[in-house]
C-alpha cells in the first residue's frame, strides 16, 4: 500500500523531497480506563462502558534533496509551526487501484534536524517531527449521508465480497471522491457510464470504508415527540423527549456537540433553528457509534414515538485508526 501525507493541505511529498517514514501503519493505542476500589468486593470497578483514548503520535521523517533543499525544509518547518490550526492529511493507495484520504487535526511537540545524516557540501537535509493528533483518529475530509428507517438500520457496511462472481465498475475520475452520498454501497462506488477507464472490484477489505468509532454524527428527525437511539456495539446512546413549535417538524441532533435544535427546514445542518438542547440525555455513556467485532459494520437501534412515517437522516464523516 502507498501512503502519502500533507501538512495543512500541502502535499510533502515532491520531486525533491519525500517522507521516508510515516511512524507504522497504525497509530498507537492508548486506553483510559478509570477504575474504583469497592469496600468489600475484589478486583475493582470499571467506571467507564467505553474506555476512551489519549491522543496518539504520528512521527514523519521527511527528505529533501536538490539546490532547493533548504528552502524545502524551511517549509516543512513553517508548516509544523501552524499551531493550533494544523492539519494532517494521509492519502492510502493499494495495487489494485483502491484509495481513500483521510484527515485529523495535529499538534507538532518536536520538530529536528537528523544532524547525522547531514554532510558539507551536499544537498540533502533530513528532519523528523513527532505530531499529536487530539481526536485520536483520522476522519474522512467529506461527509456522508445516510437515511434510516424509523426503527434505525445500517449505517456503514463492513467487509464487502460479491455473492455470486462478477464485478462492481467504478469510473477512474470517481477514484477520490469521498464526499459521494451512501444510502447504500453501489451509491458510492457503482460508476456512471463515461469515456474514462474503469476499475474494477470483486470485494473491499473489512474496516476500508471506516473502522473506528464515529462519534460527529448529525442526525435528522420527522415530527417526533420523544426518540431513542443505541448503538448496539458499545451500549451508548441517546434520548430526547419534548414538544415543538408549530411549522417546524424536524428535529436535528448533533451528537458531538450535544445539541439538538427544531427547524422548518429539511436542511438546517448548520444548527440554525430553535433550541431544543435541554431535552437531551442518554442511558449509561453518551452515543458513539463503534463498528461491530462480527461484521465490521456500523448500525443504529431507534425508537420514536408521534410519528408512524418517514424516515431518519445521518450526516457523519468515515473514521479510521
């Protein structure tokens, strides 16, 4: 698999210069697990449902070469500076023609010359910087959409195999569109007839489309009184009960931001409406969706009441370790 990086949308890989080492393939995983000592019980008490994680590291080693390695470097080194609105993007390719980009926020903690590796007179310069990435896993640079019925569904599909030989086509301009709409899997990746070449598919490895817990969710709702939403991987979830105004039948819940507002409009993503946040809660942690061990896929169980139709709508972005 290729794999390339940018620093803040600046791709650092050129004609005279290249990261040489992008950490490992995974970022290390760090659990938080707070426990509790019980008066008179053994072992102890996990307080968490979820164990959360501390912000892993990703180490970049890059090299610049040529009459313009300085002035090469120096940009790197201006780039890693860009704190606390640096970016990290990471771009993955396989053989057969697979790709998908990905993005985090990042905050440089070192950044060094490889003094060793420098000699008189030669243009080659060699620098490593160690990043931390606050929100532990990179997420797709685009949203997704998916619509669910009103008693939940799929959200995201895990390993993907046809059943009975035979190929997905997809069109090569489509190859890095990661802001497609997902109602299903041949939304996204089924191509439309057109002059360029085709790629083809007979299945997807299991955790390509996402593998890690996502947890930005916006999630769009008809004219409901009370809902309830769990994740049946990790058990979270989230509630709300309450009454609307006139004229405005959509309830909007943005899960990461713990607010919840009603609008008139079928498209408010932006929050813009009346707030209804007060009326949130959950059963035992707050909801994340987590991609279950079996299949690898992402689902929601959902219960409203006031209404008998429609349907439930869930913007979120791809999340990956």
């Amino acid at each position: 698999m290729k794999v390339s990086y940018s620093l803040n949308g600046q791709k650092l890989d050129s004609d005279h210069m290249r990261v040489i080492v992008g950490s490992t393939h995974y970022t290390g995983l760090s659990p938080v697990v707070n426990t509790l000592q019980v008066k008179g019980r053994h072992g102890v008490v996990v307080d968490s449902l979820v164990p959360r994680l501390d912000a892993p590291e990703l180490t970049l080693k890059v090299a610049a070469w040529g009459g313009d390695s300085d002035s090469r470097m120096a940009r790197f080194r201006s780039l890693c500076l860009l704190t606390p609105g640096l970016t990290i993007g990471r771009t993955e390719e396989t053989d057969d023609g697979l790709s998908r980009d990905m993005l985090t926020r990042a905050v440089c903690t070192s950044c060094e010359p490889d003094d060793e590796d420098e000699r008189p007179f030669q243009d080659l310069r060699r620098m490593t910087a160690v990043f931390s990435l606050p929100d532990a896993f990179w997420r797709s640079d685009g949203y997704l959409r998916q619509e669910l019925a009103l008693t939940g569904g799929r959200l995201l599909r895990g390993e993907i195999k046809l059943p009975s030989g035979g190929y997905w086509t997809r069109w090569a301009g489509e190859a890095n569109n990661s802001k497609s709409l997902m109602a299903d899997f041949f939304t996204m990746w089924m191509g439309e007839p057109n002059n360029s070449p085709s790629i083809l598919f007979d299945r997807l490895p299991a955790g390509w489309l996402s593998d890690a817990p996502i947890g930005d969710m916006i999630m769009r709702f008809p004219a409901v009184t009370s809902l309830t939403v769990r994740d049946p991987a990790s058990g979270t979830s989230v509630t709300w009960s309450g009454t609307r105004e006139n004229g405005k039948p959509w309830l909007y819940i943005n899960v990461s931001e713990r607010a919840a507002w009603t609008s008139a409009s079928d498209s408010a993503w932006s929050g813009v409406g009346t707030d209804v946040s007060t009326n949130l809660d959950y059963e035992g942690e707050w909801l994340e969706i987590h991609p279950s061990i079996s299949a690898g896929e992402y689902a929601l169980n959902i219960k409203t009441t006031g209404v008998s139709s429609g349907s439930i709508v869930v913007r979120f972005r791809q999340s990956w370790q």
